[in-house]
C-alpha cells in the first residue's frame, strides 16, 4: 500500500495492491442437474503456491453523474499468459475482466449500503495484474484476481464491508471466489461457494500439464450431462466418485501416497472425452512416476501429486517430453488465501 506525495491531490496516486492463489481440485463429486442449469457439487479445493497480484491505483475522480460503472481508467495486465486477459481493446471486453467487476461490486453495495461515503466522489482507477497462474486451466486465475481487488477495493476505498460481506459479492462473481479469499484447503458445497476449512498437515507438491487449449466449463457439464444420459438407457456405467472422508483423513495425516489414491473427480471422463490428448496426459503421468494424477475441475489442467518438490520437476520434465501435456510448470501446496500485501 503506497501513500500519495503530500503536495499532490490527497487521493492521487494512492496505491493498494493484494495477491490471491490459484487452485487444484483433490476431489470433485457432482450432482444431478439442478432446474436452474446448475449442479450441486461436493468439492475439496487446495490453494497453491501460484500467486496473482492485483494493483489499484488511483489516477483521478469520478465526475458528476458517474457512478461505480466508470471508475476502471484501464486495466494492464503482465506474467504468465497476460495476452489471454479480458483488458480492453484487442484484448477483450474490460467487463469481461473479473478484477474490473470485483472492484464495481465493492463501489456499488458499498454505496447502497453506506459501506462507502455516497457522497463522496469515487476514484477513478488502472487496475494492474501480474499473473502467476495458468489462463484458461481450470486453477481459478481470474478468481484469483477477483480475491485479490476485493480485497483491494475494500482497503482503497475505505469501505466498511465485513469479511462476510465481501464473500456473499465473491459468490456473486463466481462459484470459485469465495475459495480464492479464503485459501488453504477447503470443502466446498453448493455450486463450490459453500466452505469449510479442512486441515492439511505438510506441504504437498503437483507437477502441472496445463494442456495446450482451453476447455470451457460449459461444455463439460453439458457432456457430463450426456454421459448420465447414457447411463440411464444402459449405454454406459455408472461410475461415480464417492465421498472425501478417506481423502480428508490423508491430508490430515500429511501423506502424499495416500493422498494419491484419494484423487477423484466426476468430471474427468467428460473432460476427457472432450479432450482425448488428456488421457495420453494421464498415461504420461504414470509413465514418469506421479504418485497420483487427475484432471483439476474442468480441465484441462492435470494435476500430478509427487513426493517432493525434486520429485515433481523430474515428473514435470518427463510428462512436458511426452509431447501431449502442452506446457507443464511444478507449484506446492498453499496455506495462504487472499491478502494485502
């Protein structure tokens, strides 16, 4: 957090940054379709040591008539995978971007709530990131990035919204930002957005195939929904991940071998389905000597668990060499949500 010059406009230049971590799923058990398009989901999120940083600077004042809608001057965006950002222009939408809508929800409840002084002018802002985790890889970058100017926002502007508060507009965002808030390893329920703290003892360590093209969300839940389907009309079994008792109880005890026999998601066959380079991902993983392996939410990431950190950059070599992962990078378990830095 960065204090303007004296002699300056008092809020000019004022500066506030926050990191938040991406994610892996260890298991993910899904529901029937729900009537609203959704489906329940009992999910267990890990954060990683992968980190993004998210910069609100102050570069002037609203004027007459503008509201929280127009306090974004512009949003830069650098690191891992920057050109594939929502930033304006030829890079998409800025209303795409969920940093830019974290840091309007903050302005906007917190002035129909009297959170923020209403009538007090609003800052106009550049938004900067710097990203660390994979775009487009099913770890939860851009929640991250939403945690993260949550968290900004509140501290820019003063605002008197509780912690609880800004998880009920995490949710509001997205069903993978209220774990990007709160971090560590969490069990999420409901669309993921419902979170209780899980304990984890030790530091687990992941080589990352983030595969070489994205997969949208959507079309997995749309082909998990066709393979069940055919479940229904004898065309294919069912086979479902169970519950994440026997994986809680080897996160408490720290173990990585058992961890790995626990790694479980429902839309794996799905994802797989949709991305038949997975599954020679998967069978790559095996060949370098992961202890586990499987795809983290909707993919197309495949998340490798391994005995160290030396282990998972031999694993993260070999499976890169296969030819069918894309890029791989090595990340470890983290206890860290989000936070000001």
């Amino acid at each position: 957090m960065t204090a303007p010059d004296a002699d300056q406009d008092p809020s000019l230049g004022w500066t506030v940054s926050a990191t938040a971590q991406g994610k892996v799923n260890l298991h993910l058990a899904v529901g029937a379709r729900r009537p609203d398009g959704y489906h329940d989901l009992e999910t267990v999120f890990q954060a990683l040591d992968l980190t993004e940083t998210v910069t609100l600077t102050v570069v002037g004042t609203c004027g007459p008539g503008e509201g929280p809608g127009d306090m974004v001057a512009g949003v830069t965006v650098t690191g891992r995978d920057a050109h594939l950002v929502p930033a304006g222009g030829r890079s998409g939408d800025i209303a795409d971007n969920l940093a830019v809508r974290a840091v309007r929800a903050v302005a906007a409840s917190g002035t129909s709530s009297g959170a923020v002084d209403a009538a007090a002018p609003l800052p106009r802002i550049r938004i900067d990131i710097d990203k660390g985790v994979p775009v487009a890889g099913g770890m939860a970058g851009g929640s991250a990035d939403a945690a993260a100017a949550l968290l900004a926002a509140r501290a820019l502007l003063g605002s008197r919204h509780s912690d609880a508060d800004l998880t009920a507009l995490a949710a509001d965002l997205g069903a993978d930002v209220p774990f990007c808030l709160l971090g560590g390893t969490a069990l999420g329920q409901g669309r993921g957005d419902r979170l209780v703290p899980v304990m984890s003892r030790g530091t687990f360590h992941w080589a990352l195939a983030t595969g070489a093209r994205g997969l949208p969300t959507p079309e997995v839940f749309a082909r998990l929904d066709e393979q069940r389907a055919a479940v229904a009309t004898g065309g294919r079994p069912d086979v479902r991940t169970g519950g994440p008792t026997a994986l809680q109880r080897a996160l408490v005890g720290g173990d990585p071998v058992a961890l790995a026999g626990c790694l479980s998601n429902d839309l794996q066959a799905a994802a797989v389905s949709l991305r038949p380079e997975l599954r020679r991902t998967l069978a790559a993983s095996r060949e370098a000597g992961a202890l586990g392996a499987v795809v983290s939410g909707s993919g197309p990431t495949v998340a490798m668990l391994c005995r160290d950190r030396e282990h998972a950059v031999d694993v993260a070599t070999a499976v890169a060499a296969s030819g069918d992962a894309g890029s791989t990078l090595v990340a470890a378990s983290s206890p860290h949500g989000a936070r000001l830095c």
